[in-house]
C-alpha cells in the first residue's frame, strides 16, 4: 500500500511541478504533513543532499523521500512515479509542440505559466528559510552567503564548501 501510494504522490507531483526541482517543495511540504514518511526538519536536510548531489534535485528529492518512506524499493517507485509524467507528455506531445510551437494560443499559455511558476518556487525558498534560518547565526551566514553569491560570482561547490566550514566553526 506504501508504494502505491507514493507513486501515486509523486505522480501528481511530477505532472503539476512545472518548472523544476525547486516547484516540488511545497508539495513535499504537503507530504510532510499529510503522510509519517519524512517531518518538515528532514525535508531541510533532503533539500541539501539532493542539491549537493549529482542529478536533478525533483528526482533526487523524490528518491530521499521515497526510501525514507519505504527503503529501496521506495525509494524506485517515488522516483518513477515523479519521472513517469513528464515522459509521457513529452513522448505525446513533443509532435505537436514543434508543429504548434509559435502559435499564439500557446505562447499565451506559457506566457501565463511562468509567473506561477516564479510564485512556486518564491514559495518553497520562503518556507526554507524559514526552516534554516532560526538564530542569529544562522542569519549571519545567510546574509553572508548572499553576499558573497552576489559579488563574487565564484563556483556553488565553494560556497557550500564555505557554508559547512562556517557551520563547523560556529557549532551549528
């Protein structure tokens, strides 16, 4: 029943998540709260292993999720049932977009996704930090990280490198 309904999950996932692995938190957040697979506090620490990880982070979170509700075998079928949608709707309608791809009736329909899909992922970043940005020093490296993404342009590794440090040095 545990499978079933984790690909059930994260089949309506994968077909609403328009826009990336960031547009799947609130739904996961909706997990967390509906199912005893995972709480809130480790969807934080799924969000920094999947983003830390090689591959997308939809399917690697899918995956955390999956096995931490059902191990292994979970973990496959959340990952399926998160990939299944987008293979099928490219596999159906890949014809049809490239035949159609400048009509009107369709740039009017991404048009008007892309601001929801702006509002979903503003949503999960908000929800995030409120979730690891608790105390003054974990404000401090927020506001520092910020900083330093922003002037400096360097490399993410050196910024999560940098983060961990700063995490070990102040006892986080």
């Amino acid at each position: 029943m545990t499978y079933l309904l984790l690909f059930a999950e994260f089949f309506k996932i994968g077909l609403l998540a328009v826009g990336g692995g960031l547009v799947t938190l609130p739904f996961l957040f909706d997990l967390a709260e509906k199912y005893p697979w995972f709480d809130v506090k480790t969807l934080t620490d799924m969000v920094a292993i999947s983003e830390s990880t090689p591959g997308p982070l939809g399917v690697n979170m899918a995956t955390y999720a999956g096995f931490s509700a059902a191990g292994i075998g979970g973990g496959i079928v959340a990952t399926l049932g998160l990939v299944l949608p987008s293979l099928l709707i490219i596999v159906l309608l890949a014809k049809v977009l490239q035949k159609y791809r400048n009509h009107p009736l369709l740039q009017r329909i991404f048009y008007f996704i892309r601001p929801a899909v702006v509002a979903l992922i503003l949503a999960a970043g908000w929800q995030l930090a409120k979730l690891a940005v608790f105390d003054v020093k974990t404000a401090f490296i927020c506001v520092l990280m910020f900083a330093a993404i922003h002037y400096f342009k360097r490399s993410p590794i050196l910024y999560i490198c940098l983060g961990a440090v700063l995490g070990i040095v102040l006892k986080l």
